[in-house]
C-alpha cells in the first residue's frame, strides 16, 4: 500500500507514455510470473529490460528502486500487474497485450483509478481525497469545451473532490476573464496566479515553517513554492498524456489544449452519465483488485450493439455490415475501417507533402518547436521531420511513430528502431531526433543511435546511413559519431556513417530543396553522405569533420 501525501491532484507519472507500459509488461510476466516482488526480482527485471532494444532509459543507479518505480505505478496502479502474493498478469493485463482496441483497455483502467484506494491512502496532512482522477478531468474537458494546459495545471490538479467540481470550474471561468484584462505579459500574469494558487493549497505548510523540500537545503518559501508549481506540472503533463491515450480526448499541440474527439462526443457523455464518481472498495482490497481485473468494467458506449451499429452507419455509409452480427464482429470491423481511414488520411497528407503544399506549415512548425511554442516538442519534431524527409528527396519514408484515428500524431513509438526510416531502393538512411542538449544529449542518444544503424544495416543488407537532428548538438555527440565513422565495429555493422545537423541547418536544406528548379532526388542525398567520407579522412579531429560537413549541408544541392 502507498501513502499519498500530496495536497493536490495525485496521478499515475510512469511510464511518462502509457504505451510504453506494454512491453514492459510482458517482459515482466514473461519472466517473472509467480515469483514474489522483492529486491532480487526487481533488480533481475531491469537488468533484463536495460538489455531491451525499446528500453529508452538512461543509466540505472537503483534497479530495485527504477523497478518498482516503473511498475508499481502505472501498471499496478491501473490493475495489469499484481504482486501480491506474488507477480502475476491480471485479466486486465492480459487483455491490454492481446487486444486489437488498446485505447479501450487502457480508457477502462483509467475510469477506475481512485484516491483512496487500497493502494492509495492519504496521509492526515494530506488534500481531503474523493475522487477518480481521470473521470473529473474528462468531465472538465466536456464542461468547458476547451482546457488549457496552464489551465489543468493550476487548477485541474485541484480537483482532488469531485464534490469541489464546480468550484474549480469557477476558479478557471474567473482566471479566463481576469486573462482577458490583464494588460501585462502573459507569462508574469501565470506566475502571480500559480503563486497566489499555490499559497492557498500549501498555507499550512508555510504558516508552520515546513518548507524544505526532499531535492534542496533550500528553506525559502520561494524554493518551495517553485518546486510545488514544478510538481503540479509534470501531473499535468502525465495526465495530457494518458488522457489523450484514451482517443476520446485531442489534444492541440499549438494551443497546448485538449477538448473532446468531435466524433466521441457520446461515448464521454454516456460516460459522464454513468460511471459512479464515488471511490468504491476503498477498504477492501481483495473487492478492488478484483474490479481492477474486470475487462468489462466499467460499462462503455461502445458495449451496446446499437451504438456500433449506429456509429458505422454514420462515419461509413457507404459500408455494408450485418447489423444482426456479434458486437465483437462489429467492433472489429469498426477498428479496421477507422484504420483504413487513417492509413487513408496519411497517405492524402503525404501526397500534399509531396507537392511542397506543406513547406510553410512545415518550417513553421520546426520554428514553434524551436521557440518552445509547441506541446510535447519531441512527439512534434519527430512528426514534423518526417514529413519533412518526405518533402525533401522521394523514397519511401517510414515514420515510426503512433497516429491517432485522424491521422495526427499521438505518441512515439517504441524505441526498438530509428525514429525515421527512408528507403531509397539501393540504399537506406535512419534519422533520428532529439530535443535533448548538453550532456544528456550524448547519454540518452549515443549509443541508441548507431545501435539502430547497425540493426538496419543487418535487417537491409543495403548500405545504411543516419542523420542526426537536434536543435543544438552537443560536443560529445560530434566526437562519438566522429569516431563511429572510422572504426570498423562489427556490433553495428561496421563503420557508422552518422551526420549530427543542428536544426537551422537541416531547415536550410529544405529551404535549398524547395527553392530549387528541379526535385531533388535520392542521389543528392546519398552524395552528401558519400562526401563525409571524404571530409574525415582529411579532418584532423572531431570539431574540424563537424565544420566540414555543416558546410556541405548548406550547399548539399551542389556536391
């Protein structure tokens, strides 16, 4: 059991995206099954994991401790794992790893999440807890029709009684028209009303003095205060996230928002209507984790047959069905034409791309990610580079990325592959982005990097080349990939032929592309990569190739 001393809105924060949750599931029950969660299991599951070609964590200092930090909250917390007595995958779990409908699973396990709980038992100092946390979000989105980030930030994470509803709603009704006359920066504006927020949440705290918190020796109400606004907006995020796993939600990278699915407006009303509010089983936790592995419950609009029959009449008219089929049959057949329609609207969106219709919206969005104007700027300049590799030389350019049923980005995928990948016929090339900078630029994408070069280059048996994008690139990353390039390591496949291109430059070559009087094709390409062999035999060290190869890229046109 977890104690929960948190004063406001308490989440699930791990895995920071809930797909990720599912291999690592499965590798846990895979191996683990039927053995007690204690210190030597914890540790052997993160050793294993670490070896995992989808495992993008950085250096493990704890197992035991990243263990139970990656299991015990999100994927016990929801009910897919139980460890008590011992590990076991429940039916819940079970469902999650075989099931097509994976945004139906999760949607369920969500619903059901409450404070208290049989896991969850707040501490005497903590908020008066009553509520199920994702339901209250979803009723608020639905409520207001547009909720902002800052807005669920400062607010949202409030919402710890679901008897306190409208009072939060007021809270946001009265920030929303002291926004409109405010006459000074926005940012300033946020600042004083997250402080003022913050004073009234934690006014025990400071009124005794007890401001010091666990990551400083910092005593100052100003330190505190800060890392209580930090906290609330990282359960902020969490929630973004797995609120917008559910595909009822959307979520507006641009306006940093998220409002309901226009086409799933009844299946959050019918919810609204009737999944009770009230924690249930609170005190009993053989009854909880037993409603926690109940795959029909709770109860959705998409479990009577008459909704299904209705939504494919209206978004497929022009599909004949059996009405009188099982609901399961339905189901299926719902999913795989929403998936028609997706690979549908893609393949309509690389057609535009493909014609240079997109470049302005492109180059904008490279523009926003780099001004820190965009939600989730990894997801965002993942997408968007694959759309721009699509625009820029043919070929066919994989993303590896989740779509939503529209066709929108929704989630990375798993880490077990590049972030792009183009096949050009007689060769291929990964590209690979990141936002991370300094140290951790290097830590996080190094060896991932020309791991999945050399998984390509096995899998292809082509010449393979990557490309690394980064709104800065770090030192460490330029003498890596430098020495990459010279040595002969037959883990990766041989010599790594890996370019690092800060993000201006790469725009650059697109802005080349686009203004040139002819379409560039795969042979420009590959010829900026053959030039870097070139360029490193002569260079005499790391920063001398990286300058080399910035020149080229301005002038790629012409190699």
């Amino acid at each position: 059991m977890g104690t929960i001393r948190s004063k406001v809105l308490f989440l699930t924060t791990s895995p920071r995206t809930p797909e990720k949750m599912i291999p690592e599931i499965e590798l846990l029950s895979k191996n683990f099954e039927g053995m007690p969660w204690n210190e030597y299991t914890q540790k052997g599951f993160m050793d294993m994991l670490s070896k995992e070609n989808f495992f993008n964590g950085e250096g493990i200092k704890d197992p035991a401790f990243s263990a139970r930090d990656r299991i015990n909250r999100g994927p016990k917390s929801l009910g897919f794992i139980s460890l008590s007595p011992n590990i076991s995958i429940t039916p819940t779990g079970k469902a999650l790893l075989t099931s097509r409908r994976t945004d139906e699973i999760l949607l369920r396990q969500l619903l059901k999440f409450q404070v208290p709980s049989p896991f969850h038992k707040p501490t005497a100092g903590a908020a008066d807890f009553r509520v199920r946390p994702y339901l209250e979000l979803i009723r608020l989105v639905r409520k207001l029709g547009v909720l902002k980030f800052d807005e669920l930030q400062i607010f949202g994470m409030q919402l710890t009684n679901w008897k306190n509803f409208d009072i939060i709603v007021s809270k946001i009704e009265k920030f929303r028209n002291d926004k409109v006359k405010n006459t000074k920066s926005y940012r300033e504006f946020k600042a004083k009303y997250l402080e003022k927020e913050l004073r009234k949440i934690y006014a025990s705290e400071i009124s005794a003095g007890k401001t010091k918190t666990r990551e400083s020796r910092d005593k100052s109400i100003q330190k505190f205060l800060t890392t209580k606004g930090s906290n609330m907006r990282d359960y902020a995020d969490a929630a973004f996230r797995y609120l917008r796993a559910t595909g009822l939600i959307n979520v507006s990278h641009v306006g940093k928002s998220l409002s309901i699915v226009t086409e799933r407006m009844a299946d959050v009303d019918y919810i609204l209507e009737t999944v009770e509010r009230e924690p249930c089983f609170v005190n009993e936790e053989a009854g909880y984790v037993k409603y926690l592995g109940d795959v029909t419950l709770p109860i959705l609009y998409t479990d009577n047959k008459d909704s299904i029959v209705e939504r494919l009449s209206t978004d497929f008219p022009s599909v004949f069905f059996n009405p009188n089929d099982t609901i399961e049959n339905l189901k299926d057949l719902l999913f795989d034409l929403t998936e028609k329609r997706k690979e549908d609207t893609i393949q309509n969106q690389v057609k535009e791309i493909k014609d240079y219709k997109l470049y302005n919206d492109i180059q904008n969005m490279f523009d926003l990610i780099t001004d820190n104007k965009i939600y989730d700027a990894p997801l965002m300049l993942e997408w968007n580079t694959w759309r721009a590799m699509t625009m820029l030389d043919g070929g066919s350019i994989k993303a590896n990325l989740k779509f939503d049923d529209f066709g929108k980005p929704l989630s990375t995928a798993l880490g077990n592959m590049a972030d792009i990948v183009c096949d050009y016929g007689d060769y291929m090339l990964s590209v690979e982005v990141t936002m991370a900078s300094g140290q951790r630029q290097y830590d996080m994408e190094g060896e991932p990097v020309s791991r999945h070069l050399g998984k390509l280059k096995k899998e292809t048996d082509k010449p393979c080349y990557s490309l690394f994008i980064a709104p800065t690139i770090n030192d460490a990353s330029i003498a890596h990939f430098y020495a990459l390039h010279q040595m002969n390591i037959l883990y990766y496949g041989g010599k790594s032929i890996i370019i690092p291109l800060p993000l201006k430059v790469f725009k650059k070559m697109l802005e080349d592309s686009y203004k040139a009087d002819y379409t560039p094709n795969p042979t420009h390409v590959r010829k900026f990569f053959e030039h870097s062999e070139v360029v490193v035999k002569t260079a005499q060290n790391e920063q001398e190739w990286y300058r080399g190869m910035l020149k080229a890229a301005v002038d790629w046109l012409r190699l």
